[in-house]
C-alpha cells in the first residue's frame, strides 16, 4: 500500500455521520453490515463481559470502538490510500482471513455450542478482519471516509482483546503465570526472613496456607494492561517510537503489579489478617486501577514533550493538491469497494445459514437428574465418604454437584476412587464456563502438579462397553499420584475433544446434527490413585457408568 501525499493544511474533517451520508450505495451496505456485525458480536459477548472477570474491559469496547474511530479521522494529516494491487492485495487477505474465521466459528459451534470460548473468540477475530478490510476500502482516496492510520487499526484489533480465550491457551498461560507468581512470591518471603515452603501453587505458612488461584495468576491485569496499553498509545501519544514503548511497557507492568499484589496477599495472610473477600477484591481492583493510571500517565507525560518538542505546522500556503488516480485503471480504483461488499455479503450469507440450522435441544425443559441416586451406594469391601461440595457453587454456577470417594485396602497398598458428577440446566451457564473449571484449571491451584502423559485422551471400557472418549491426565502431589479421567457432556452428548482442528469431522457434526442451543450440561470426573487397570473391572465402576449411559455417557 502506498499512501497519497497528504495535505499539509486539509479543510476540517466532517463528522463521521455527515460523510456516511454522501457515501454511495454500496459503501453504506458495507458500512451497516460492519456495524450489525459488531452490535451481534456485542450482545453475544455481554455475559462474559459482565460475568467474567477477566474481559470486564469489554463493557467499554464499544466506546472504545468509536472513540477511536473518531481520533483516526481528526489527525491533521489524514492517510489515504492510492488505489492499486498492494491495496487490493490487502483486502483480498483481510476478507479472505474474516470469512475462514466465520465458518470456523459455525463449524466449532456444531460441535461445542456458539457460546463457546473458542467459536467466540473466532466470531471476534472474523470481526476485527472485517474492519480491517472496511478501513482498507474506506481509506481509498476515492472515499474518505476512515484514514488508514494506528487509531484505526487498533479499534479493530482490540476486538480481540475482549473475547474469552480458547481454553488450551488460557489453561496454560493461567498455570505458568501461577507458577511463576507463587515461585517469586516464595523467594521475596525467604528474603524477609519469613519462614514459608511451596507445594504448587500453594504456599505454606506459619498461620496457614494461601494459594495463588486462577483469579490471582495475573491473566485480568495483563489483558485489561494490554488493552489499555493498546488504547493510550493509539489516542494519547502520535510518535511511533512512545507507542511502542507504552505497548512495550504494558505486560510487564501488569505482571509487576499484580505480584506485588500476591506478596501483599501472603504477608498480611502471614499477620494473621483474613485475605478473603474485601482485602482480595480490593488489592485486585487497585492493581487494575494503578496500571492503568501509569500507562496513561505515561502516554501524557510523553505526548506533553512531544508538544514542546514539535515542529510548527506548514501554513496553507504550502498545501497541496491531493495526487489523482487518473493514471489507475478504473477496474482498480472501484475494486476495493466492490470486493468488500461480496465479502460482507458472503458473511452475512453463511451467518443466515448457521443461524436457521440453530434448533433448540429437544431436552429443553427436562427434569433435572438426581446426581446423587447415580453414584454406587454401600459396596462390600469399600469405605465410603461423601464430599459436600457447596462452597464451591457460586464458583460453578450451579447447586448440582456431588461427590463420593470409596476407600479399600489391598495386599498392593490403599485404592482411592472419586466419583464426581455436576449438573446445570439449559441456559444455566455458558459452555465455556464449564470447560474452564477441568481439572487442568483447578487442581494446580491446591498443589496438584500436572505430569507429562503419552495419551491425554482415552479411549475406556467398561462391562464391555466402549465409552466416549476420555480426557485422561496424571497429577501428582509430592510423591502421591493422581489419574483422571473426565467428559462433559452437552445436549446429552459428549462434546467432540477428538480431533477439534479437522474442518471435516466438524462439518459432519454440521450436518447430522445441527447446531446446538440451548443444551444442558453434565460434567463427570472419575480420579484414582491408581491407573484404569487396577480398577475397571470393580463393580462400583460397572454400576456408575450403567447409570451415566442414561445420561448420555
């Protein structure tokens, strides 16, 4: 792409809805799918804002997203693009990337369901693609309508900043920031000289234990930091060189800050002092409010110098004429437009498509099961000991959780088997919610330290019945180990893990089924601290999963 000269002292810009006006046709289709897309987006992605701690900050994007649009077009050197075949390139690209990300997003919902963290995090990255292109289109000399310029390109690229991340991602980024925040927070205490040993995630005091959980990893203020490093340096700040050094500055802060947060957390846990709830919430919300006052700071503080630094402006007598396209075949000027309206078109197709073969579960309206009636009662030779599990349901979002553990001893040393089963009714909580809460999320954080096994999913049999496949994983707890194996189940059936890359099988999914609404929800866990050798063939084992077939298992 190459920018037109720019003019030196350009008329004042109109107002965005005052140029929309005098747009073409075609320009103001593209202009209005553009905008539907990102308002369905906005509503599809306001329970995880509101809900989700991590992605609070998109309650502001759709400010954010015309707040910078405003700033990209009140520079006072615009940058229009020529027409040509590197612009077009471009387009081409961006249209082609938005519409394999949609049909992604419709395939990955045949198989999980369209709240899922992953079909939403496509649907907003075939979002950010679509703007993406609409600024190539609209930034043509012969529109004028959004510059190409950093303002604009980040309030498209910000979108994706405020959708919840695939679950494979966030579970790993989570563990290594917890890991890396309870390691460091453990040499700071040693450097103090107060006595403290680590298990995991778990510090152990004098006075107690804290344990440096998922809402303490760090993952909020590095993508809220992120976010808002993103937005200063595309509203307060103009030279390249200050953007990227407040981009540059953003992760690292948040971390910073958000382990002076844990350390302030176990020093007063060492005093004696209850951390939960207020102390929790308040060092939380100070971290985000701190950082997010020094990269703004920053950004002003940097744009101030770059004032008394600047070089007067040219007077109007030196403007120039902008550069004509009269050397540019028509068929190269008119293109941009014209290929962006066939995508957005081809968007809006395949949204229909997905849309209508969207049917509601026909177990909507079911009576909940009784969770507890399916684990095995008193079994000869087992001990049993039932887990209330209460504690945890504002944490879940649900009231249907049980969990039973059998005991026995053998001439090869104790047998420990959990059942554990949870339950939540249609439209009770978002797919994504129950897929963050496996045993790869949780466990770490009570000091189970994830292993290195050959199969992560398992293919189990039981009385001769091949069940679904199993997401099989091995913890361990200083020398005590831990199998698991576990399946969450939607609409009455288990949700694909299989092969989540291979457009085929999820286009079979498609089209045998549909796509899912509005489906309960059934998570099973099964853990022993033995492998599925020692125990498949126990009675107990057979009579669960008799009774979890009829569940869909």
């Amino acid at each position: 792409m190459t920018p037109v000269d720019e003019i030196m002292a350009p008329p004042p810009v109109r107002s965005l809805v005052a140029a929309l006006r005098d747009l073409p046709l075609v320009a103001k289709f593209c202009a209005g799918a553009v905008v539907l897309f990102a308002i369905a987006l906005s509503i599809q992605l306001w329970p995880d804002w509101r809900q989700n701690p991590d992605l609070s900050h998109g309650l502001f994007m759709p400010l954010v997203f015309l707040l910078l649009l405003h700033e990209s077009r009140a520079t006072a050197a615009p940058r229009w693009l020529r027409a040509g075949a590197m612009t077009n390139s471009t387009l081409v690209a961006l249209v082609g990337g938005g519409l394999v990300a949609l049909s992604a997003a419709g395939l990955y919902a045949a198989a999980l369901d369209w709240s899922h963290a992953l079909v939403i995090f496509a649907l907003s990255a075939a979002l950010a693609l679509f703007i993406g292109a609409a600024i190539v289109a609209f930034a043509g000399e012969s529109v004028r309508l959004v510059p190409c310029n950093w303002s604009a390109v980040v309030a498209a690229g910000l979108w994706v900043l405020c959708a919840p991340i695939p679950p494979g991602t966030y579970t790993r980024l989570t563990l290594g920031l917890q890991l890396w925040v309870s390691e460091n927070v453990l040499r700071a205490l040693h450097l103090l000289g107060i006595a403290a040993d680590r298990h995991g995630n778990i510090i152990e005091l004098v006075r107690g234990s804290v344990g440096i959980e998922e809402a303490c990893s760090g993952v909020r203020s590095l993508i809220s930091c992120v976010f808002a490093g993103l937005f200063f340096s595309a509203s307060l700040v103009r030279r390249p060189w200050a953007r990227v050094l407040i981009i540059g500055l953003s992760a690292p802060l948040a971390l910073v800050m958000n382990f002076i947060r844990s350390l302030t957390l176990t020093l007063l846990a060492n005093s004696g002092v209850n951390i939960t709830g207020t102390w929790h919430d308040a060092t939380g919300f100070a971290v985000l409010g701190v950082t997010a006052v020094m990269l703004g700071g920053l950004a002003l503080l940097l744009e101030h110098s770059e004032k008394k630094t600047a070089r007067p402006a040219p007077s109007s007598a030196s403007a120039t004429s902008p550069v004509s396209d009269s050397s540019v075949p028509p068929s190269l000027v008119h293109f941009p437009l014209a290929g962006l309206c066939a995508g957005l078109a081809l968007a809006l197709a395949l949204l229909t498509v997905f849309t209508l073969n969207t049917r509601s579960s026909p177990r909507r309206g079911a009576l909940i099961p009784d969770l507890r009636a399916v684990l095995p009662e008193a079994t000869p030779g087992w001990t049993i000991v039932n887990t209330d599990l209460y504690e945890f349901s504002d944490t879940l979002h649900t009231d249907h959780l049980v969990q039973r553990t059998y005991y026995k001893t053998t001439p090869a040393g104790p047998v420990r088997i959990i059942l554990y089963l949870a339950y939540w009714a249609p439209g009770q909580a978002s797919v994504s919610l129950v897929a963050s809460h496996t045993p790869d999320a949780c466990w770490p954080g009570s000091g189970w330290a994830p292993q290195t096994i050959d199969q992560p999913r398992e293919q189990l049999v039981v009385d001769r019945r091949a069940l679904a496949t199993a997401e099989a994983r091995f913890f361990k707890l200083g020398d005590e180990p831990e199998f698991v194996w576990f399946w969450h189940l939607y609409d009455g059936r288990p949700i694909n893990y299989r092969d989540p890359y291979s457009a085929s099988e999820l286009l079979r999914i498609a089209l045998r089924y549909g796509f899912r609404h509005d489906g309960d929800q059934l998570f099973v866990r099964v853990s022993c601290n033995r492998p599925w050798s020692t125990i498949e063939h126990e009675p107990l084992i057979a009579q669960f999963f008799a009774r979890t077939q009829t569940l869909g298992l």
